[in-house]
C-alpha cells in the first residue's frame, strides 16, 4: 500500500494524539510528545489541525509532524517504522515539495528521531545539522521530596495567574487566559496539570504545564518559566521538582525536558531538580 499524506482535520486529532502517546516508552529517542501538540493548541483546535500532518500506510499512522512555526516541522515516527525505507523516502518527498503542503521554499527545520532514516536520507540530500539541544530525564520511580515553596494547580479561576507568569518568563509571549482556555480544552489537557509556584509575599513567581502520555510511560514539561523579576532565587528549580512529582502523580514513568545546549542556565536548573543530561540532538535544515 502506498503512503498517504494527511492533513487529519479537527475530527482528526484524537487518531494524531492517541498513537503519540503509543509512541513515548522508556529509553526512546527524544520526539514530539502529545504535550507538545497540547501546547500548541493554546491557538484552538482548528489552528492546531491546520499544523498536523499524519503519513499513514492501510489506514495505519506511521508519522506525525507538527509544523511548530513557518519553517519547523516537528517528526516523529512510530518506533517499529524509524528505518522504514519506503516511509522515509516518502518522508523526504514530501517536505522537500513545497507544492505538497508540508514546509515552504527556502530556509526550513525538521526535527527528527535520532538514527530514524530520514535524517540520513536528508542528510545525503543536502541538509545540515542545527544547533544543539539537549534533552533531560527524571526517573520518577522514587519519591520527589517536597519542593519547598507553596504550589498550586492553576485551574480556570488560576488561568490569569498562569499567563501573567508565562508573559514575565518568556520575552515576545502573547500567552492569554483565552489561550489557556483554548489550551485546557484540547484533547492532551485530560492528561495535563498547570502550577504556580509562590514566594512568601505570595507573589505568582515560576509556572510550568506537564503533560502524562498515560501510565507507565514519559511525561513532558512544556513549558517552564520563571518571571524575570524573580529568578536566581531556586523557584526554578522548586518548580521543576513540583513538575516531577505531579507527573509522578499522574503515573509518568520518567519526566522529560529539552533545552538549547546554549542556554547553560536552563540545563543547570533541569540538574539542579534530579534531571540527568541525556546526550545532545539537533534538528537538520535546509539552507536558503
């Protein structure tokens, strides 16, 4: 049977974010998880299925990409299909057509399982490695201890809080109330929890949104924040170890995270709350 490039549609969806979570099991390379489809569906379900796509052989889903901006399509592969010849020729067919509808002309990212096919097939056609990144891991089969600072689960009442916290950590962030309530009502959410961390003025000070794939397999947070004013105080990492153990409490085997390898502060606070460095990967891209 041929492969079938599919634009899933909002109905679509749920068939997108199920096998995602079939995907994620311990020891996988590091791939777009369900969180990250429910991250970006803070935009709304219609936006969200107007950034899938699914390739898929007899009605089965062999990939799913995610195009997170103009130029970035987010891959991954269902694990028994990494060196599937005939899917990753089909693959690099399609994001290298800008007439097929996946990424436009010119400069452009994929981000790719490790030693999936298609990295090497694109590689051999031309595309070069990116900057690094670098993933982290929690195992979450001890106890998390308290993180110390008071912790709520941001709830719609909390929805302010959250996205007030979300603007003073990232510079150019938009995150709204309604892009929290558009987010809370995706699919991924279910398996979602938001917090807040306080300092003792109970002042909103770091925010992060974890993701469980269900029992027995990894969950992901995306993403963590600290509000500038107050940073280099440990609610960085106070936060981080309350993501842990919330995950933990959703039944995630492991907690993961991935950070530029340039943002040296980062990786330290993911270290600094029980997360060990796995090694670097890098997205490939097609020059201008």
């Amino acid at each position: 049977m041929a492969i079938v490039l599919s634009e899933p549609g909002v109905d679509g969806l749920s068939g997108a974010v199920g096998v995602l979570r079939e995907w994620q099991y311990e020891g996988a390379p590091m791939q777009l998880h369900p969180g990250d489809l429910g991250w970006f569906w803070r935009s709304g379900a219609e936006a969200t299925a107007a950034a899938v796509r699914t390739w898929s052989r007899d009605g089965r889903i062999l990939a799913v990409g995610l195009l997170d901006g103009p130029g970035l399509l987010r891959l991954t592969i269902a694990p028994a299909a990494h060196r599937d010849e005939e899917l990753a020729q089909q693959l690099v067919a399609d994001v290298t057509d800008p007439e097929r509808g996946v990424l436009p002309d010119g400069k452009v990212n994929i981000e790719a399982p490790t030693g999936a096919l298609v990295q090497d097939l694109l590689s051999e056609n031309g595309w070069n490695t990116d900057e690094p990144w670098t993933p982290l891991r929690r195992d979450l089969t001890e106890p998390v201890k308290d993180p110390g600072v008071r912790i709520e689960v941001a709830g719609p009442e909390r929805a302010h809080l959250r996205a007030a916290v979300q603007r003073a950590s990232f510079d150019g962030a938009r995150f709204t109330d309604e892009h929290w309530h558009a987010m809370a009502a995706g699919l991924p959410y279910a398996d979602a929890r938001c917090l807040l961390a306080y300092d003792d003025r109970g002042n909103a000070v770091a925010a992060v949104t974890v993701w469980s794939a269900g029992p027995g397999r990894p969950g992901l947070l995306e993403p963590m924040g600290v509000h500038r004013e107050h940073r280099r105080l440990g609610h960085g990492k106070a936060i981080t170890v309350a993501a842990a153990a919330a995950l933990q409490k959703l039944g995630s085997s492991s907690a993961l995270v991935c950070t530029p390898s340039s943002n040296v502060g980062a990786v330290a606070t993911y270290q600094a709350a029980g997360f060990r460095q796995r090694p670097e990967v890098r997205d490939l891209y097609r020059p201008a």
